[in-house]
C-alpha cells in the first residue's frame, strides 16, 4: 500500500498489516515488505479422530482421519472450544515440525485415509493446506477442511481446489450474533456456502452451535433452514450441535437437549432430508433414509454401531444417499471441481 503496510486478501477482514506486524489471525506477518506465514509446517495439534468428529456423516463413515491445526484465527468467537491455540501466537505454542510431504507420510504410516485441517481455522494457513492437499491427493488420501467458512473469492478457489469435503460452521443466522459475538460478519459466510454449493464438487456439510439466549430462537432456526433450503438444497446435511461452557462464555448453560430436538424436529418438518444432532447422546445422529423413513447408520456419539449402505444407497428400498461413501464417488466430485475450474476441458 501507499503508506508501506501490507493488504493481505486472504478473509475478509482484508487486514493492513504494519512492517513487524501480523494480521488479526497472528499468524500473517508483515516482515521486510513481505507477508509471511508464521503457521507454515508448524503444526500445533496433530491428532486421528474419527472422521464423524468434523462432523462428517456423509463421508466415508466409520473411517478415520488424520486432524491438525496451527495457532491463530481469522474470527474473535468469544465460545471457542480450542482457544488455546486459536487465540495464541506462533510463539505461544509447542509445534511440531512438519513438512507438507512429512504430514502426508505420516498418515499412511497410521493407515489413515484422510487427512482434516481443522481445530483452528485452516483458512489463515492456507499455504500449507494447499501444499499438503496436493501432495495427499498425489499419494491416494482425501482432504478435509473443518473451517468457519471465512475467506474471499481471491483465495477460495486456491485453498480448496484440492478439497474433498468440508465442513463449514455457521455460527448463527443473524448479524448481530456474528459482528458482537464472533467479530466478524455473516454474509462472507453464506458466499462461501454458495461457492462450494455451484462452483465447486467439494462434499460439505454444515454445522450450527446453539448457545443457550444468543442463537437458539425457533426463529432463527426457520430462517436459517429457510435459507439452506433455497440456495443449497434440502440435500446438505445440517448438524445442531450443543454448547458447553468456554473461554469467555462461562456465564451460559450447556443447551438443553431439548433445544436440539426442538431444532431438528422443525428443519425436518421443513423439508431438509438429513439433520443431526451433536455433542448430546440421542438417536439424532442416526441417518434416516428419506425414502422409506427407516434408520440406515446408527451412531453412538462417533461411533457407527450399524450400517445398512450399499454403494451409497438404502438396503431397505435402494433409495440413493447423497454423501461420498466410495471411492467412485469421490472421483466424480474431483471431476466436478476440475471441470468448473477449467470449463474448457477436454476429458
């Protein structure tokens, strides 16, 4: 810029970075007139999860994924569950050292089939999702970003052309929750939507936390249902999700599972054919076959307990399930992706 700081196009927050500064995620930092990023190989958490932990429920069930994240975040979430790392600098952390091509060996060392950037916001070290995504697609394993959805056209389509599946979290159905509770906005989320829904074959799924008086009005459940129905379709998985007691929320009640059921029993009364419900036990992380209305997965908490698909489909009554459940199927979204990236491909 004309006055020597940075503009980094990342997210939206569009920060001006200061020569010896970083942007507001921590991890972008303006060195020498240059924007470097402080995350890069530095992994702050590296775990195997099962992959419904996302949560994921259409992808591969029952599989496990290799998870990682670095310090920093894009967005001020006053409940974050991870702000022990989201909310420190580079400096503040005990990383790993690990190399996009480290990382990906490290996977099929442990016989894991995926690997998930995710516990902080994957969106602020997109290099190295990047790097990593293209060197686990070169050796067979699929990608997943775990994310708040925040980030602008400019990067998207970088960050995610490597991108198998994702699960995006909107936090809320209002602005006035996004700009005082999380610091940032909603819009820029609902385009990332969108993106992933017409411009790309990334599977995705969407999770919505309630928190007890700041989101969890029936209203507001209509609106959002209302919204998904009409710009993805009523075939994106939707995952209610409860609260707990963190970082600067301590003043709130866990949700009542109540609220949950109250949330679920209305968006599948509006017409959305897979809803969930998290981090409660209950039957509402079962997947119901929207044809015969009988149970195909069931789950306990994130485990499969049962299993009635056949190649992506109801053992009942053959209905289709929309979702990646082999590998066939994953090859067709890459297809999709390249194809909408390059619209005069000759394949």
């Amino acid at each position: 810029m004309a006055d020597g700081r940075l503009h980094c196009y990342l997210c939206p927050r569009h920060c001006h970075v200061g020569e010896g500064q970083t942007g507001f995620c921590f991890i972008r930092k303006n060195i020498d007139g240059h924007l470097y990023q402080l995350g890069y190989g530095r992994p702050a958490a590296v775990n195997i999860d099962p992959v419904e932990k996302k949560p994921l429920n259409h992808f591969f069930p029952g599989t496990r994924i290799l998870s990682m994240g670095t310090a920093g975040c894009n967005m001020g979430c006053f409940f974050c569950q991870n702000w022990d790392i989201s909310k420190a600098k580079s400096d503040q952390v005990h990383a790993a050292d690990l190399s996009p091509e480290d990382v990906v060996e490290l996977a099929i060392e442990r016989r894991v089939p995926h690997l998930a950037f995710t516990y902080n916001e994957p969106t602020i070290w997109g290099e190295y999702v990047i790097d990593i995504a293209r060197a686990a697609h070169a050796a067979g394993l699929n990608n997943v970003m775990v994310s708040n959805g925040y980030i602008t056209r400019e990067a998207f389509f970088d960050v995610y052309r490597h991108i198998d599946a994702a699960n995006i979290d909107l936090k809320a159905f209002t602005e006035k929750f996004y700009s005082k509770v999380t610091l940032t906005h909603l819009q820029p989320v609902l385009e990332t939507l969108k993106w992933l829904r017409h411009e790309t074959g990334v599977w995705f799924e969407i999770t919505n936390l309630i928190i007890p008086t700041l989101n969890d009005e029936q209203e507001e459940f209509r609106q959002l249902v209302d919204w998904i129905l009409e710009n993805l379709g009523d075939d994106v998985p939707l995952h209610f999700t409860a609260f707990h007691p963190d970082f600067k929320l301590m003043d709130k009640p866990a949700t009542p599972p109540e609220t949950l059921h109250r949330a679920r029993k209305l968006a599948m009364e509006m017409g959305l054919k897979f809803v969930y419900e998290g981090n409660i036990f209950s039957d509402g992380g079962d997947t119901i076959c929207p044809g015969c209305r009988k149970r195909i997965i069931k789950r306990s908490w994130h485990s499969i307990i049962a299993n009635d698909l056949v190649e992506g489909k109801c053992r009942h009554c053959g209905t289709s399930i929309t979702g990646v459940f082999a590998v066939k199927h994953i090859n067709e979204r890459r297809l999709r992706t390249e194809e909408l990236a390059n619209p005069h491909l000759t394949l």
